[in-house]
C-alpha cells in the first residue's frame, strides 16, 4: 500500500496570469501562492484480481483503464502506462471540489506521487508539477491555469513564474520565520457553503482578454502586485499585505462577471467594517472559501460579524506533496 499526502494551496496575488492566454501575450505571469495544512490524500493498493477499483464520491469497479470514467485518473494510468490490478482511492480534509483551493491539481499530483511510488519511480516536485499540468491541459482539456499543480507539488510560500516557452519558475519567498508566523496569525479563512464550476470561468476569462484592453490591463497590474507582495514580504514587512490583497481582489472581481456575488460582497464588507484589512474569495471565484486578512485583535470580532459562515483554521505548510506509507 502506498499513501501520498498532497496540500491544498491558497493563492492570494496574481491569479489568472497562469493561464495561457495572457502569459503568451504578456511574456510573464506571476502569482504569490502558498501551499497549506489541509490535504488531500490518495491511497494505491494491488488489487488481487486484475481488475480495477477507484474509490472517491462513487465506487468504480471496472476491468479496463479505457472504462474508468473518472477523468484524470484514467488519464494518469493512461500516461503512465498502467494496466489494471489496482486500486486507487481519495479522501480530503475539507470540502475542496470546487471551493477554490486547488483540489483537482492537488488530486491529480496526489495520483501521479503514489502511482509512480507504486511503479517503484521517485517523483521530484518538478516532474509533478509538469506532468499534472500534461494531464489536466493537455489530455484532459481543462481550460485550467498551471498554479496549482506547482503549488501541490513544491509547497512552501512562492512566487511562481510562467514564461510563454511553457517553462514555470517557482522561487520561494525568503523572509524571517517571524514574519511568516505574523503572517499566519493574521489570516482568517470562512467556508461560504457554495461551491462553483471553476473550469466555466476560467474559459470566459480567457476568451475575454482577446479583446478587452482594460482586463488586459488589470492582470498586468496584478502581477506588478504579486511582486510588490514578494518584495514587501522578502523584506518583512506586513503593513502592505491587506492592501495589495484588497487591491488584487478589486480588480480580479472586474476580470468576470460572476467572480463575486451579492452575497459575498456583503461579506466582505461586514469583515472589512469589523477590522479585516484585506481578503479575497480563493481560486477562480463565485463562492468556496473567504480569506481574510486582519490583525489578531480583530478576529473575535469578524468571526462574530460573520457568525453565518464557519471559520477554518488554517496554518501555512513548508512542504509538498509526500509519500506518507510505503509498504
């Protein structure tokens, strides 16, 4: 048996550079993303017949890899060669399918760690990251950005890089141990109770930067942000952290219509009256998971302000994803 444990990821600046339609235009996208304590883990098994069992919301038993119909596990198998005599499940931590942490690319290179554990292949995080985003954009279609499959596989607080060549550079954030314990002391994350297709609104997001200067404009200013984040972190400084993240979740909320919502508009500006500095909904938008960033002080208060939503407790997570159990 083989258990690989996977992070999910917040993505706080940039999100949305990832995709190709703005990186291959723009010569660069960036975000700053940061792996955190809350996984998905995928466990492999050999079956003692030749056939094949995934286990995830529904149980598949079927004989061949060209029946199984979950989508990137019969790619996975696909891709790396497997024939049967296994079996492939998942559990996670929280609710993560479409809740804006990453949780298909965290699944995806989950699989991929505990497949090729089991094929008895060592899988550094770059070979994971690249693969997962193979399977995902390439044979899966997904009209998906590369963040996330990076982001599982590295962990740790980074700022990633995509260059048009399709090259992705993951640099991670140097600063004082004190500075990111401050930092994970500040941030209050609420689950909405919705989910969304992420997929829809990607796709509408990069068909309209074809032809709309002003969006165009607003990720290019995203990525300056997610390198002032990284300088003022890189130099401890926390002061601007709620602003940029405010000034990030302004301008990704005009990128597409249904980004945000009535609802968590309010949301957002009961936490900002009751002490919160900055926040944004996580991932592509339109519902999940609600980060906030606010002093210590003001946390009581913001969890009374939003007593309709449930607060998560999340830490920051130096590592990505991880062989657990081998056996």
């Amino acid at each position: 048996m083989i258990i690989s444990r996977t992070p999910l990821r917040m993505s706080l600046v940039g999100g949305g550079s990832d995709l190709p339609a703005f990186y291959q235009r723009e010569e660069i996208g960036a975000v700053v993303s940061s792996a955190i304590d809350k996984y998905i883990y995928v466990t492999v098994n050999k079956k003692f017949d030749d056939g094949i069992r995934v286990g995830y919301s529904i149980n598949e038993e079927v004989n061949t890899v060209a029946d199984i119909k979950h989508p990137l596990v019969k790619a996975g198998m696909q891709y790396l060669g497997l024939k049967g005599g296994i079996e492939i499940t998942t559990i996670a931590d929280i609710p993560s399918k479409g809740t804006g942490l990453g949780s298909s690319s965290s699944f995806t290179v989950g699989l991929l760690h505990a497949l090729n554990a089991y094929m008895g292949k060592y899988s550094s995080a770059e070979v994971l990251g690249r693969d997962a985003c193979h399977i995902e954009i390439d044979l899966c279609k997904e009209p998906i950005g590369k963040q996330d499959q990076y982001a599982a596989a590295y962990g740790g607080f980074n700022l990633i890089e995509f260059r048009p060549d399709e090259s992705v550079i993951v640099s991670p954030l140097i600063c004082k141990a004190s500075t990111l314990q401050s930092l994970q002391s500040s941030l209050l994350m609420f689950y909405t109770g919705t989910t969304r297709n992420a997929a829809s609104i990607l796709k509408e997001q990069s068909e309209s930067l074809a032809h709309n200067q002003s969006k165009l404009d607003a990720l290019r200013r995203m990525v300056r942000l997610a390198y002032n984040l990284r300088d003022e972190l890189q130099a401890n400084n926390l002061d601007a952290f709620g602003e940029i993240l405010h000034e990030n979740w302004m301008l990704k909320k005009g990128l597409v219509t249904n980004i945000s919502s009535q609802a968590i508009d309010q949301w957002y500006d009961i936490a900002l009256k009751a002490g919160a500095k900055g926040g944004k909904i996580l991932g592509a938008g339109a519902g999940g998971f609600l980060l906030l960033f606010a002093p210590p002080e003001r946390h009581d208060a913001i969890k009374k302000a939003l007593s309709n939503l449930r607060a998560i407790p999340i830490g920051l997570d130096p590592l990505g994803s991880r062989i657990i159990f081998y056996t």
